[in-house]
C-alpha cells in the first residue's frame, strides 16, 4: 500500500506511540482526506476513562470495501470506528464522532 501511495504519504510508515495511540502505521493525504493504516500486530489505545493503555482489539470479520487508488481496501465500520474513538475521547475523536454520526 505504501509503495502504491508514495506521492501521497504524509506521514511516513512508522511505530508511535503518540496522542493516545501506540502502534504502526502510515498517513496519506489524498484530496485533501486523512488516510491512516495501521499494523494490526499489537495496536494499542489510551483509555481515557480508566487512564490505561488497552489493546485495540479489531474484528477484520467486519468491515466495508473501499476504492483506493485503484486498490479494493477493507474498512472499518462506522460503529467499530466510534466504539474505540469513544475510548480515547481526545477532542478530535468526539469531533470525529459527531461528524460520523451527522453523515449517517
């Protein structure tokens, strides 16, 4: 995905652990739209409520399929999204939640 993407990379593939996330991931920016993957070995999040990083436990069993630069990707479902955002609650994330949920 990286390769098929360079032009667009914004952030590059890397581990982090930042702004109540710990894991791998790259950060494209196509038309001006954020596109974050991250490796699904080992993510974690920061739960805000308890104060603790927990792991990021993704269901791949649920998902939509998406047109990206001409690749047909997985994505996370809208439900699955706002579930782990409502975790770390950040001010970004219930922005996010806000926004989801008007667009539904």
């Amino acid at each position: 995905m990286v390769q098929a993407g360079q032009e667009f990379v914004s952030k590059a593939a890397a581990h982090r652990q930042e702004e109540g996330w710990d894991l791998t991931y790259v950060q494209f920016k196509y038309e001006g739209i954020k596109v974050e993957i991250g490796n699904a070995d080992g993510p974690r999040i920061f739960d805000a409520g308890n104060k603790t990083w927990v792991p990021l436990n993704i269901d791949f069993s649920r998902y939509a399929t998406v047109n990206l630069l001409g690749l047909e990707l997985p994505l996370m479902l809208k439900e699955d999204l706002i579930r782990y955002k409502s975790a770390l609650l950040r001010p970004v994330d219930i922005e996010d939640i806000r926004a989801i949920r008007e667009s539904a």
